[in-house]
C-alpha cells in the first residue's frame, strides 16, 4: 500500500548535486520508499535541483525526463523507459531551486529487482 505526500510542503525524496550531477536520496524514516512490483501511479518520487546549472535556468527546459531501466537479474529480464515530466516548477519557498516529480507506472515496476534511473533536461534556444 502506498504512503501519503503531505501536499502542502514539498518534501523531496531526491536532490541532484549540481557539480557532481549525482542524485541524492533524501532519506525519511517516516515516508521511506517502497515499490511494490505492478505499482501502477501509486507513488510519486519528488525531486529538488538547483535552479541555475552553469548558467543554465533549469526552469526553462524545453523537456525534463526520468529514464529508467527495471531489472529482474535472476530471468536476464530488462525493462526500460521514460517519464515525460509535466510538473516542473520554481520552488516557491526558494526561487534558487526547482522542483518536480515522477510519478512511477507499472511500465517501470514490472520486474522483480532493481530500478535504476537517470534524470534528463533538453534545453533548446530558437
């Protein structure tokens, strides 16, 4: 069973570390996170970033992804994917940092393993 986001603050479970681009879990023992195989929109994985990356506004990417790849290494089974990014916002709290989500479909949870996955902006001028 799924756990409940306090809706009114932005908790992330990630942050990306802008120099090393490392993804940091942040870890809270009172919403840790569990995937269950077939979870289908059931949780949704936030994450914080800087809002300026070498002079980039992450704020104005054309497309921000989540790819992910689902393994099951006992079978040699791979699933993968990505996550379109729709929600994509300048931290009010904090305009120096952004904030969005993934919400995590079953496409991403079909396997029994391990889920891996990278975070991706497209930012294009013109």
């Amino acid at each position: 069973m799924s756990h409940k986001h306090n809706l009114n603050t932005y908790a992330p479970d990630f942050t990306i570390d802008p120099i090393t681009r490392e993804i940091i879990q942040v870890y809270n023992p009172e919403n840790p996170i569990r995937l269950m195989q077939f979870d289908h929109n059931s949780e949704k994985l936030r994450f914080s970033c800087p809002r300026y990356i070498d002079g980039h506004d992450m704020a104005r990417c054309n497309k921000l992804e989540v790819h992910f790849v689902n393994s099951d290494v006992a079978n040699e089974i791979n699933n993968s994917g990505a996550y379109r990014v729709v929600d994509i916002e300048v931290d009010p709290a904090d305009s120096s940092k952004i904030n969005f989500s993934w919400v995590v479909s079953k496409n991403a949870t079909g396997n029994v393993g391990t889920l891996v996955f990278s975070v991706r902006f497209t930012c294009l001028t013109g």
